[in-house]
C-alpha cells in the first residue's frame, strides 16, 4: 500500500470485488431496481416476530447467498465485516452469529458498508485470501429508534428520506479478475451544527464535500475520470447540496454524479420524499444495480462514496447536532 496526500491509500496490487448479493424489502421491490437485487420480500416480517428479527434474518441470508454466488467455502472466507443501524449493531451480530467467520462488528451509520470495503481492501492487500463485507437496514426499526414508532402516524417532511430495507454483501479477495477496489480515501468527521434528524441529506453533504475534494487533490484525478461518482444516500436535498457546494470549490459533478438514495426509490410514484437512507441503502445498490454495470462493463470507473449521519436516540434528545462522515472508494476494470 502507499499512502497519497492526507487520507488516501493506493493499493499496488488491487484487491477484488470478488461477488456481491442483496436482499431488499416490499417498497424497493416496487423501485426502478428491483430487477437488480437477487430477492425481494413481500412483507417486512419475513415470517419472523420483530422488525429487528427480520433485518437479522435479512443480512444472514445475504451474506448466505453470496457465498454460494462466490464458490468461496465459508471456511475459505477468514474475516467478516458488518454492521447496522441499530443499538449495539444487533441486527448483524444475531444474524451472523452462526456464520463461525472471525467478527468485525463495525458502525458508520449509512456509511458502514463502504468502511466495511476500505478495510477489507486493506486486509486483502496485505495477504488475506477473502474477507467478507455486509451492512443492512430496516425502515420499521429504524423509524422506531430514531424518529417516531410508526403506530403514531406522524407527519414527515420533505427533506425527510425513507430508511431502505434491505442488505447488500460482498466477497473481497486479494486475487481475480475485478473489479478492483483501487484507492480508498477515509473520510474525518465534519459537524456544521445541523440538528434536524429529519434532514440527514443537509447533515452529511459537507462530510460527503470533504471527502471528495480530499480524494481528488491526493489523487490528482478530476470528476471527468470516472463514469460516475455515487454518494451513499444523502437524498434528493443532499445530492443537490453537494453539486452546488462541489461547484463552489472549481468542481462539476453535475454530469456523472448520483446517488444511491435517489436510485433506489421512484419519488414520482412512490413518495419517499427525499429519496432512500440506511446502511442498506448503498449496500443494495452496490451490490445489486452498480456491480451488475461493472460487471457487463457499462461502468469501467467508479467512485463509491458512502455518507452518515454519526447520531443516536439519546443524543437527538440531549439537543446535539449531527456530525457526518464519508468514505470513499474508487473501483475500477
């Protein structure tokens, strides 16, 4: 590995996206994508009890599956990284406790599955043969912890998003054919003292800002060389936030720029307001629509750069702001 500028490494030998898998919910099986992901569900209990035992059934069964697309032995596979929305990432460590794969349980808000990526990189660039990746999210447990129990029917505003649920999962290997996991550049916390919980796309564009002026000036790449730039999900009010702010700083991202929140969902017809969120917003995307691009080559370029919202229940509560966070990734053929 070598270290480039202030928060960015390159790998010498890329390590590879070796397969992906992704499990989404009844409202993402009525999105533009649904073609994309390998199943989804027609009701969010999945035939369990809770909310919370079905995104654990939901993230086991992802990761279920793309081992069985990848070949890999589970045996093959020496390190696991995962993680959620909810308290103490319960939703990953009950899902994956009978996985018997050394446990990372790793929490960047919307952002884990690529933190999940980068470190994963990392381990396969130094002599680890596989290593696994996973993050999830579900719209009823979330809503429940961090906005209002949803029996209450309150009222949501438009720079609100709707929590994605789902997973997305991928094998990361440090030999293949790609696509290759390139650069990672790790995001630092950035606070501009927004504490509307309602408006996560406002709270995180600065972080997603940050990052990507930071990749660019350690790279020495412009917008123009990729494909696509992909945010996590900052949403409908996010994405047009960080255009403008990009803009102001002698980029424009405005040709090749999206973002996972906006892709997921129609806004037209399914009314999610700002567009999807959750860990398992950009871990279904990825791992079901952008791989697949990659994959037939419609892509050959992309930066992948998961954004979150650093917040809990009880800091909302205490009257905090919202610090965020973004990682990026660049993948390449």
């Amino acid at each position: 590995m070598k270290k480039l500028g202030k928060q960015t490494i390159k790998f010498d030998n890329p390590p590879t996206i070796l397969e992906t898998a992704s499990i989404v919910g009844p409202k993402e099986l009525n999105g533009p994508l649904a073609k994309y992901f390998d199943k989804c569900l027609e009701d969010e209990f999945w035939g369990e009890k809770t909310w919370e035992k079905a995104e654990s059934k939901i993230i086991k069964e992802t990761v279920n599956t793309v081992i069985g697309k990848s070949g890999v032995p589970s045996d093959k596979i020496e390190y696991c990284f995962a993680g959620d929305l909810l308290n103490q990432c319960i939703s990953s460590s009950f899902g994956l406790r009978e996985l018997n794969i050394p446990f990372f349980g790793i929490f960047g808000a919307c952002s884990t599955f690529v933190e999940g990526l980068s470190l994963a990189a990392v381990f396969a660039e130094n002599g680890i043969e596989n290593v696994l990746c996973a993050a999830s999210s579900h719209f009823c447990s979330a809503e429940k912890q961090f906005r209002f129990p949803l029996e209450l029917g309150n009222q949501r505003p438009q720079s609100a998003q709707w929590t994605v649920t789902g997973a997305g999962s991928a094998i990361v290997s440090k030999s293949g054919n790609g696509p290759y996991i390139t650069h990672i550049t790790t995001g630092k916390i950035v606070d501009m003292g927004i504490k509307d919980a309602n408006n996560m796309g406002a709270a995180m564009a600065p972080a997603a800002l940050s990052t990507l002026l930071t990749h660019f000036e350690d790279t020495g790449r412009k917008p123009s060389y990729y494909d696509a730039i992909i945010t996590g999900d900052l949403g409908e009010v996010g994405k047009e936030i960080l255009t403008e702010l990009a803009l102001g700083k002698g980029y424009n991202i405005k040709s090749n720029y999206n973002d996972c929140g906006c892709l997921i969902f129609d806004n037209k017809t399914q009314d999610t307001h700002s567009g999807g969120s959750g860990c398992g917003c950009c871990a279904s995307v990825f791992s079901g629509y952008l791989f697949r691009q990659l994959r037939d080559k419609k892509l050959n370029r992309i930066l992948l750069m998961a954004t979150g919202a650093l917040t809990n229940a009880t800091s909302s509560q205490q009257g905090e702001s919202i610090p965020g966070i973004a990682h990026a990734i660049s993948i390449e053929l």
